[in-house]
C-alpha cells in the first residue's frame, strides 16, 4: 500500500482559503525608548489605553525603559509594530511635567 504523501500546493490553497498564511512573516519589535519628560504614570496608563496592559506590567516596562534606557513593549509583524509605533507617537504629551513637548520615542527593530 503506497503511503500518502502531503500535497503542498493543494495544502497551501486550503490553508489560505482557511485564512490561514503559512509563510511567516518576519516579527518586529516596538521598542520605548527612555526620556526624562514622561512620568511613570504616564507610560503606565499609555501603555493600558494602547496596548490593554495591566497596571503591573505597565510599571514593570515602565521601570524598565526608565533602568536601561529602553524596553520591548510590543513585537508583530512589521504591519502590527508600526501600527503600534505610530500610536505612541500620537499619544501626546505627559499633562504632569510642564516641559513636556510631545509623545515618547519608540524604534521598530527586526526580532532576532
């Protein structure tokens, strides 16, 4: 009895018929990077609207990025991660410190 071999292309259009995408897309990361013009509150509750965080990881990446000058908050496709990147820089300005200017910095990097 021959043993039954996968047929690729016949897989691969029922998988994209499934909407599912078998070539995987290379991932990115969103990366703050740290400033001295936005309080802790500030990346917390930004980082709760954007991306649904709990209050404790919002410190924990906030703590973070404030330590070592940057942190991973969100890795994607590269479609997601700018996404995410633009709403950062969107976000405006922290109310609470008067010389604040505008929103954080974050970088896309390729995820390694």
């Amino acid at each position: 009895m021959p043993v039954a071999t996968p047929d690729t292309d016949t897989d691969t259009e029922t998988a994209a018929a499934d909407g599912l995408n078998l070539a995987l897309e290379p991932l990115y990361h969103v990366v703050l990077l740290n400033d001295d013009d936005h309080s802790y509150g500030y990346v917390v509750y930004m980082l709760k609207e954007l991306f649904a965080y709990p209050e404790s990881k919002g410190f924990d990446l906030a703590y973070e990025v404030d330590k070592h000058g940057r942190t991973v908050v969100w890795t994607g496709t590269h479609e997601e991660a700018k996404l995410k990147q633009d709403q950062i820089h969107a976000y405006g300005p922290d109310p609470t410190i008067a010389r604040c200017a505008g929103s954080m910095t974050a970088v896309l990097e390729p995820a390694e």
